[in-house]
C-alpha cells in the first residue's frame, strides 16, 4: 500500500487593514509563501470579526489605525474572547510605537512597520521578515486579556566576532557590583517588563537587548521606567553603569559594555548586524562576560531565532551564572532553546520567577564574597 507524504496544512491568515494597496501588497507578500494561504482579508474590525467567524484562521495581520473601531479596541476585544496570534502593522513614529508597544501588551505576538512613504516598495523589503513573523506567530502562544525567518544566501551571517573581539573574561574584581544582562526578541517587551516590574530599586544595574527597530526603543524604555522601581533608559554612548539603573540598547545599533578600572560604561556601537540583529543578545552578551565575568548573571528571554545562546555560553564560561525562560511561558522558545541545548544554561525558569532567581543568585554571589574576603569557613 502506498503512503502519500502528508502535508502539513498551511498557516491560514487573515488581512485586517483599512487600505487596498496594503491588503494587496501584504496577499502577494504572504502569497508567495507555500506555507501560507491568505484566507481572506477585511477592511475594518466588523468584517474581521465575520470573518474569524467564517474562516477561522490561525493567524491575523492588524493595522493600528481604521475606521470605526481601531486596532488596538478590536485586539483587547480578540484576546479578551477568542485568543489568537496577531501581528501588528503599525507606523514607524513615536506615537506608532506607544500604540504598537500597548498592542503588545495586551497580548499581540509580534509587530512589522509600515514604511513612511512608498508603501508598495516598502512592505516589499520587509517581505521575508513579515512571512517569518507570521510563521512565528502560527507558533507562537497567544495571552489572554517555527522555523526562523528564511534569509537569501547570499546575506552574509555576521557572528559577535564582527563587533567584539574573543579575548578572555574579566578577572573578578571584589568591588564590582553585580551585572544583570538580559536578552530578548519575540515576546520580549512584555517579559521585560515582567522582570523589571519585579526588581526592587537597589537591585543590580541592568543592561537590555530587545530586538527593536529604532523608533521604538526610547518609547520602550519610557514604559519600562513607569513600571518599574528601578531607573530605566535607552543606553547612551560612555554612560556610566550604576546599581539601580536599567539600560536599553537603542534600536539599530548594538550595546556593549566597557570597563575603565572598577567602573562600567555603555558603548554604543553601529558594527554589523550579528545573527542579523542590531542590537544583537550575542555582542551584549560577550562584552559583559569579557568586562564584569564572575560578576554577572545572564538572562535569556523568549524570542526568535538563536542570538544569544552562544553569548549566553560565553558567560557561563566566564562563571557568570545563566537563567534562560521556560518553554511554557515563551511566547517563542527558539533563542532559550537554542541556549537550553549548547548547554548554555544553569536554570531554566518561568517567567514569573526570573527577577526571584536573580535576586536570589545576586544574594549568593556576595555572600559568597564575604566568605572570601574574611577567610571563614561557615561549613
């Protein structure tokens, strides 16, 4: 008896935008993909809501801004009913990037920008990275209230060597305050906020990758400073690393961190895009095993892809200790995942529970200078 080889079924999409040309250009965009089929689109968030109803599909695009009732109503509406994962389509402003970081918030999967002119030739380039985030978000679980993107071969695939260097860790300075180094890309925004909102205001200093474009990483870090008890900003070039402070690497570029004897400083750096990611977990993840070593504690959050699980690994090498996100609170468990099996990591938790790790394993790590510094033996 014959088998066919079965198929997996295609990630049905439905299009939820106000404009024509973007709901054409997003079909042929989509279209081209054989994993996915775009069931039907919708010019408002009434006809969407018809169509779920018919089509059931297993993934919506969603623009910010139509008629009648806006993207962001409608979403709290969705994920408050009928749970399911939706991309955002959203404005490459400031004020696109409050609405688009709330989208997330209320449980979106994912965003892609709209270009600000040419709307036709824009969303074209960001074809392969819109096919990916929907395949994504087809996996992705949604909150209530896949494979990697696919990239020609013909792009180069930058390493952290590209803007950092390999050389050995830092030796482990007695006077170096802890550092906290946190990584994050789908599902990010809002499980670093879960982290900071639980840090108190004399928690170690904090440095932050977040895949993020440009515009709206300043409007990110404003949020995270509302929320959380600690100090949080967008990094900035030869700023000082203080206990208490979270520092956001800027959209577009890459955040390392420098030594300059027993003080630590961010550098902002426009090197190539590594695992092509500007700011990339990796580059951010080298310099802090390389500055602070011993001193540091490596997070890994959903996200994906793989950027910074080899970082993560070069932290656990240095005797940083690692944490990397649970499966079960992932929104996407590719860049934990990555690092959960290069043996990259000491714990993995969920999310709720990160910010209670890394207090708990700050605690250890003086108490366990005091031993040292006093020669007793506590056994």
């Amino acid at each position: 008896m014959n088998r066919m080889k079965m198929q997996p079924d295609p990630i049905r999409v439905l299009i939820v935008d106000d404009s024509a040309l973007v709901r054409k250009v997003l079909t042929e965009i989509l279209d081209k993909d054989p994993r996915i089929e775009v069931a039907g689109t919708a010019t408002d968030p009434y006809a969407a809501r018809e169509k779920i109803k018919q089509l059931n599909p297993d993934v919506i695009t969603l623009d910010v801004e139509m008629p009648r009732m806006d993207g962001i109503t409608f979403l709290r509406n969705l994920m408050r009913l009928r749970p399911m994962p939706v991309v955002m389509v959203s404005s490459l402003t400031e004020q696109g990037a409050d609405v688009t970081l709330n989208a997330l918030e209320i449980g979106a999967v994912d965003f892609v920008t709209k270009p600000r002119l040419d709307v036709q030739a824009g969303l074209e380039e960001y074809a392969e990275i819109l096919i990916g985030k929907v395949r994504t978000a087809a996996k992705a679980r949604p909150r209530p209230c896949g494979p990697e993107r696919i990239m020609p071969e013909t792009i180069r695939r930058y390493s952290a060597d590209a803007v950092i260097p390999r050389r050995n860790a830092a030796e482990r300075f007695r006077t170096t305050h802890s550092l906290i180094a946190i990584g994050a890309s789908t599902g990010g925004t809002e499980a670093i906020k879960e982290v900071l909102m639980r840090l108190p205001a004399d928690a170690p200093a904090v440095v932050i990758t977040q895949h993020i474009p440009a515009e709206f990483s300043l409007p990110f870090a404003r949020r995270m400073n509302g929320v959380s008890a600690l100090a949080v900003c967008q990094a900035e070039d030869g700023q000082q690393i203080v206990p208490g402070h979270a520092y956001v690497a800027p959209g577009g570029k890459h955040l390392l961190v420098e030594r300059s004897g027993a003080r630590l400083h961010c550098r902002i750096d426009d090197g190539p895009p590594v695992n092509r990611h500007r700011p990339s977990v990796d580059v951010l993840f080298r310099s802090v095993a390389q500055t602070a070593g011993m001193n540091a504690i490596g997070v890994l959050l959903t996200g994906m892809g793989d950027d910074g699980a080899r970082g993560l690994l070069e932290l656990k090498q240095a005797g940083a200790r690692t944490l990397a996100q649970d499966e079960a609170t992932s929104v996407v468990w590719g860049m934990p995942g990555e690092a959960v099996e290069l043996g990259a990591v000491d714990e993995v938790v969920p999310l709720g529970l990160v910010a209670e790790r890394i207090l708990g394993l700050d605690k250890e790590r003086n108490a366990s200078e005091r031993v040292e510094c006093t020669g007793t033996d506590h056994e």
